[in-house]
C-alpha cells in the first residue's frame, strides 16, 4: 500500500528535524531519522521502503548512531592513549555527563565531553608522566569527536536522500 502524498511530506519534514539533530545534540538525530523511516516502511508495508532499501538504512543508521563512540575512540587511539585512557575516558565522560545534566546545568553533552577529554588527558598523565603527550591524546579524542558529527551529518542526508529516491519512484 502506497501511503499519499502528504504521508511522504510529513515524514520528509520529521526526517529535517531529524538532520537538525545531528548539529543540535538537545534534538534526537540519526535515529530519529531511521525511526521515520521504519514508522513509514511500517505503515506503507514496505512497498516503496523494501526490505533491501531499509536494510541499507538500517547499516547507515547503525554507522550515524555510533559515531560518536568510535570515532572519538579512534582519534584517541591515533593521538596515543591507550586502552585504560580510553576506559576513564568513558567513565568519567558518564560522570560528566550525570553532573552537567543534574547540578551544573549545562547539560548531559557537554559535560559527557569534558568529562570525557578529562578523563583521557588524566590517565594518559598518570601513565606517563608527560602532559604534552597527555593532551596530544585528549585533543585526538576531541578530533575524532568533531569528525563523528561530519559524519553523522554525511549518513543524515545520505539517508534522506535514500527515503526520497525510493518513497518517490513508488
């Protein structure tokens, strides 16, 4: 069943907001343009959305999805944290984000961030003894963090120009 035209439109618009997301962490993103397109797959029986095309999304989603988590880790890595690094990392980036969404008032991501960078930074201090090194390894994870919203923001549109190609083809 092909939905009408105005279905294709207001979907359209939710994925834009969607896309918006990708720049503005407060908005959902990535995942909130694949749960459009599994809403409309869904609801039209998968006959423009087929089985195919949605699994081709569904593997563009998962990459969007978590680009933040391996990317910034691969910028790390390239930066020369190591694997502990990464792991404080990670727990204080939860701890961050805890204490910027509850007491500090700056919110979960940026408080996610610097906790994240901190944590990096500090554990590659502990381990060895050298600051410049250390901050070379937070600045790799902020690298890599800033690239994963480059990518985000390629696999968002790529994704919508996806759904549009096959809602419109019919």
């Amino acid at each position: 069943m092909i939905l009408p035209m105005w279905a294709f439109w207001v979907a359209l618009a939710t994925m834009i907001v969607g896309l918006i997301g990708v720049i503005l962490p407060v908005v959902p993103g990535v995942g909130f343009i694949w749960l459009v397109v599994l809403v409309y797959a869904v609801a039209e029986h998968f006959a423009t959305i087929d089985p195919i095309t949605f699994a081709v999304l569904t593997v563009l989603g998962a990459i969007g999805f978590t680009a933040d988590l391996w990317m910034s880790q691969v910028g790390a890595k390239v930066g020369g944290a190591s694997v502990w690094s990464l792991l404080a990392g990670l727990v204080l980036g939860a701890i961050g984000a805890i204490v910027g969404l509850v007491f500090l008032g700056i919110g979960a991501v940026p408080g996610a961030i610097v906790g994240a960078i901190a944590g990096v930074i500090l554990a590659e201090w502990y381990r060895r003894k050298d600051w410049r090194e250390a901050f070379k390894a937070g600045g790799g994870w902020l690298v890599g963090c800033t690239l994963s919203g480059g990518v985000q923001f390629l696999v968002a549109i790529l994704m919508i120009l996806i759904f549009i190609w096959q809602a419109l083809k019919g």
